[in-house]
C-alpha cells in the first residue's frame, strides 16, 4: 500500500490541532510543528517503517525554514510520493476572538510587554497579518478551509471527507451557504442565488430544507432556478477541464443565498447530481451543518 501523506498548515488559531486530532482517530501516525528541512529524511524513516497514513502539521512555528518547504515537496514529488495538503484559515476577527478567549500567546508576537488592551490587540493583529504574509505560498498550493464559523465537529468531518478523496483527481466540494453569516474565505468561485424565488416565504415550506422534496418541487418549477442551475453547469464544465490539467488537486464552488437553507442547498444538491459522474465530489451545508 502506498504511502499518504497529509501537511496541514495554516494561519495559528485555525484549528490545526483539531485537524491533526481528526486524521489521528482516522489512523494517521501525526507528528505536530515537524521542521521542513525535516520532510525528507521523516518520510524516508516512515517508509523504512512500513508507515500507510502519516499527518504532519506545520506553522509559522518554524518560520525561519518555512522557505524550504516548496522544495522538499518537490523532492517528494520526485520520489513518486503524493502529499495532499489542507490550509486552515480565518478571518482575523476570528482569531483575535480565540486568542482573546484563550488568553494564549501568538507564536510571533514581540517579547516586550504591552500594557493596555488597545496595544494588545494592535500588537495582535500586527502579528495575524505578518502571518499571513509569511504563509501566503503555502496557502496558494493548498486546499484551504475556513474555519471561522464552522464548529470542531464540522472541521473534523471537513478533513476526514477530504482525505478520502483520490490525491491524483481533482475534487469538486460544493457549499451551501448564508450571505447573512458571511461569504467561505475558501471558495474559489462564489455564486449568488439571492435573486431567485424564495422558498422561505412560502409557510409550508420556511421550516424545510433544500434537501426535502417539498422545496425541491417548489424550485423546479422555477424557470429562473433552471437557468441559474444550466449556467453555473456550463461555467463549470467549460473550465473544469483547464483547471485540472493545472494541477489543480480541489476547486471550491460555493453557492449562496440567503439562509443558507432552501436555494442555496437544493442548487449544491443538483449540482453534486450532475458532476459526480465525471469528478469526484464533495458537499457541504455550511448552515445546516451548524444547527
């Protein structure tokens, strides 16, 4: 059996323990904050191992050496060894939030102290934002997943689904979601359905879900929902080709109303339907998801 080999990266506060903690109860052997200049001769030692399903985790922990990683994946590459790998990131209110909450240090905050809250919270997002920088090639050559309004139990479900998928196939993974709660910092084409008939005002219909076939029969009746549905299907099928033969290993088309519940779930329902023949896919009901 071949050697999987997942790198989660990623903005610190993201959720990365969370991650890790998932692909270890799905049998992964993981290793936190591995130093890059490491991979190499790590994966070298775990084939010798007889290893099948390795985790590595690495952040901004290690950023002297973080340059080096592009070209230890390449290494691998040339070895024949496939590294699928997730970006966990959010918003930087989102993390402010979490750092407040826990009261813990940014790995790249400065060592002097800060007195007043208003300095502490400058001095913060000053640190969010250098990280940011630091791992913005990371972030390009990676699935990225935003974790900022998504529950742990929500992420861990995101990468076990995630790390089932065949690493040389690119992956669809459609989302659902509510403009209300704010748009997935991980799409990579966003659609906005707001402007087709609205299941939510029809009384039958408002506590159902996309899912249900009352409010599935409501919406295909709807010429504009057709219309939207036949347009988002050839944008996709026209460009899907290209983006795969540019190595792309996932492309995240989310579609948008706005609740989350009726539009915008029915429409990611079709479209898994009408793309799963031919991609692999994946979907996700970002606000059914959190109730």
């Amino acid at each position: 059996m071949n050697l999987q080999i997942v790198l989660i990266t990623g903005m610190s506060g993201s959720g990365k323990s969370v991650a890790l903690h998932a692909l270890e109860d799905a049998g992964f052997f993981c290793v936190d904050n591995l130093p890059p200049e490491l991979l190499v001769p790590f994966v070298a030692l775990e084939k010798e191992h007889k290893a099948t399903r390795v985790a590595i985790a690495m952040d901004v922990r290690t950023a002297t050496s973080l340059p080096l990683l592009p070209e230890q994946l390449a290494v691998l590459k040339t070895q024949g060894i496939m590294v699928k790998s997730l970006f966990l990131d959010a918003t930087t209110g989102t993390l402010v939030r979490r750092y407040s909450e826990t009261r813990r240090k940014h790995p790249l905050s400065q060592a002097a102290s800060v007195h007043s809250a208003q300095d502490q919270r400058r001095a913060l997002v000053d640190a969010i934002e250098l990280e940011r920088e630091l791992l913005a090639d990371l972030r390009e050559n990676a699935h990225v997943i935003d974790t900022s309004i998504i529950r742990p139990s929500q992420l861990q479900g995101y990468v076990k689904s995630l790390i089932t998928t065949p690493g040389e196939q690119l992956t669809l993974v459609f989302e659902s979601f509510a403009f209300k709660r704010g748009v997935p910092g991980d799409a990579d084409y966003v659609f906005d359905v707001r402007m087709l008939p609205n299941p939510h005002y029809e009384p039958e219909l408002r506590p159902l879900t996309g899912q249900d076939e009352p409010v599935a029969a409501f919406l295909r009746e709807q010429a504009d929902v057709a219309q939207m549905l036949e347009h988002i299907q050839k944008f996709l099928t026209y460009w899907l080709d290209g983006l795969a033969r540019d190595h792309r290993s996932y492309v995240t088309v989310a579609i948008g109303c706005t609740g989350g519940q009726h539009r915008s779930v029915y429409l990611v329902e079709q479209l898994v339907k009408l793309f799963e023949d031919k991609w692999v896919t994946l979907k996700r009901h970002r606000e059914l998801e959190t109730r």
